[in-house]
C-alpha cells in the first residue's frame, strides 16, 4: 500500500511539474498604469517548436532599452472610438480593446502616420495554451502627412507552437508557453507597394503579465528599394515589475486626470499638478528615453490627500531635446508618463 501510495504521488508530481501554462484575461491582459520596461539584445535564432523545449538564451547582451506605458483609452478619437487601451513607446502609440476573451488591435499611430484597420487584428484569445490556434484576415488604410493614402490587405495566424523552460540572463522560467504569430501584408500607396511578411515569437510566464521574451524578424518588399530584412529581440529584464498580482488599481485608472504635467512639450519648466485621494507618500522622478535618472523632483514625501500644485525648472535647461518620462511613485504604485523636450 505504501508503495502504490508513492507512485500515485509521483505520477501526481509528474503532471504538476509539467502542466501546461495557459494564457488568460485576469493573468495576460494589459492593466492600466503599468510600465514595461524591457532590454534590446542583438538577434538570435528562435529555437525549436514544440513540447519539452529548453531555450537557453542566458548569453543575451543588453544593447538598448524600450519602455511601453498602458493606460486606459477614453479620449474617444474619431478613428479609435472602440478602444478601452492605448500602449504607448517611443515610436507609437497602438489602440485595443480588450475584453475577457480577446486583444483586439485596432490601429496606431506614429508622428507622421495613422494605420486603421477594417476589422481589428486579434492579437490573442483567452483562454489560450499549447496546441491552439487562430487565424484571420487584415485590411485597412494608411494617412501619412495628413496626404497621402495607402491601403493594407493581407492575412495572420497565431499559434502557440511550444512550451518548456526559458532561461535568460536574469532568470531561469519553467512551464513556458511560446506563441508564434505569422502576419503576411501588402500596403499599396499612389507611387509604390510593399510586401510585408513578419513573424514573431512571445515567450509567457503564468505568473508575468508580460511576454518575457520577444524574437521578431521583418522581411519587406518594396517596389522603389527592393528586398529588406530587420531582426529584433527584447528580452524583460525586471520581471518583478510586471509579476501578477492582484492589487486594486481602481482608484488610479484615471491617473491621466489626476496627474497632469505640462506644458508638454516643455522648454524650461515643469509644472506639476495631482490630486490624492488619500494621505500617501510620493516620490516623483525625471528619466531619460534609456531609462537613466536625470533627478529626484520629490524624494519620498508624506503628502495630504488633496490637490498638489508647483512649478520644477531645476536642470531642464540643459537637457537636450528629445523623450523623457515622469515617473510617480505613489505608495507601492509606479506610474510614468511620457514628456517631450522641445528643441525649438
């Protein structure tokens, strides 16, 4: 009896230690408030598909920083009017909605360009674990300078095609599920066309919200500059930012409304206003677009609940133009916010 007692506990073991991950709403889906901070590494091949995989890229080498912010979407732009999230990076800001059951990307924007599709993208469904798949289909349009116009056709299918252990130069991550999603597009404009095949890889944790690792490669051909390829791979450094948890965040999903800095893009000053719905402490922080501390403009305050207002022009003069972020710290919550140096 107690041998047939310990095989059953092995055999249990067995099938805990090697469940299979699946990605869901409460555990995967975008949180407002939240920052993602991840580093850029030079290319490496993606690895092998299937179930047992080991990918080992412990020698990844940080060769740069890109930082995403998430927040709620309610500014009901004509184009994006079914959005509820918008993510935000140096280069774009892209639009969802996300519901409990799927990420639907409905467009982006760039400085020079609005993308709009007919028909969301879906990005993921939830539930979603080893062996699932789907697929759809792209069409939309292009507005770039506000002139010209192109329009985007084409088709995508997203599969999760393996699951294993990861191991980065951090962190070593069992029960990991890889999501590989192949996109194929042609954007045709007045004067040229381009054929657009990308193909992406999406490592996940259970426990982290966020990918923990992203290979992507780009094969475009244009009809004025010929064949290209582009190759990227971000890695999360800081999984501990971005573990699960389940805090209330409620009272901060307006973080847009009650904390306010401008003018922005700004010159020589700053000026801050926020509003606490509670006595807590705060710190607020000025960082670089690589994520290096410029200043501490408050370092750790007991602050009244209520509106705060004052004016910070301490070393802006001779920051050079270009992106920095505001970064609240509010009790145990971390917000940034983007801001913009103006050279003119």
């Amino acid at each position: 009896m107690k041998k047939l007692s310990l095989f059953i506990i092995l055999v249990i073991a067995f099938f805990i230690s090697n469940a299979q991950i699946a990605l869901t709403y409460t555990n995967q889906a975008f949180r407002a408030g939240d920052t993602h901070i991840t580093r850029e590494a030079a290319y490496v091949n993606e690895g092998k598909s299937g179930p047992d995989q080991i990918w080992d890229f412990s020698d990844l080498k940080c060769i740069g920083t890109k930082t995403s912010m998430v927040k709620n979407y309610d500014n009901k732009f004509d184009k994006f009017q079914n959005a509820n999230f918008e993510v935000n990076d140096d280069e774009s800001s892209q639009y969802y909605n996300i519901t409990s059951t799927a990420n639907l990307f409905l467009g982006l924007t760039t400085p020079n360009a609005i993308v709009q599709y007919d028909k969301p993208i879906v990005k993921m469904k939830y539930p979603f674990t080893y062996g699932n798949s789907f697929d759809g289909v792209i069409s939309g349009k292009g507005i770039y300078d506000g002139t010209f116009q192109s329009s985007i056709y084409g088709n995508y299918k997203v599969e999760a095609d393996g699951y294993g252990t990861l191991i980065l130069p951090n962190n070593v991550f069992n029960n990991v599920l890889r999501v590989k999603s192949v996109s194929n597009h042609t954007e045709v404009m007045q004067c040229a066309s381009y054929q657009i095949e990308t193909i992406k890889y999406l490592w996940y944790s259970k426990e982290v919200r966020y990918p923990l690792l992203i290979i992507t490669v780009v094969n475009q051909y244009s009809s004025v500059n010929g064949e290209s390829v582009k190759k990227y791979v971000y890695y999360n450094e800081k999984v501990s930012d971005n573990k699960v948890q389940n805090t209330d965040y409620s009272k901060f999903d307006n973080i847009d409304n009650d904390f306010s800095v401008y003018p922005n893009p700004f010159k020589e000053s700053l000026n801050f206003d926020y509003n606490l719905v509670q006595e807590s402490n705060i710190s607020i922080e000025l960082y670089n677009y690589i994520g290096e501390k410029i200043d501490v403009i408050v370092d750790n305050q007991k602050q009244s609940s209520g509106n705060h207002s004052f004016t910070y022009n301490t070393n802006l003069k001779s920051l050079n133009s270009g992106v920095y972020f505001i970064k609240y710290i509010i009790d145990d919550k971390t917000y940034l916010k983007k801001i913009i140096k103006s050279g003119i």
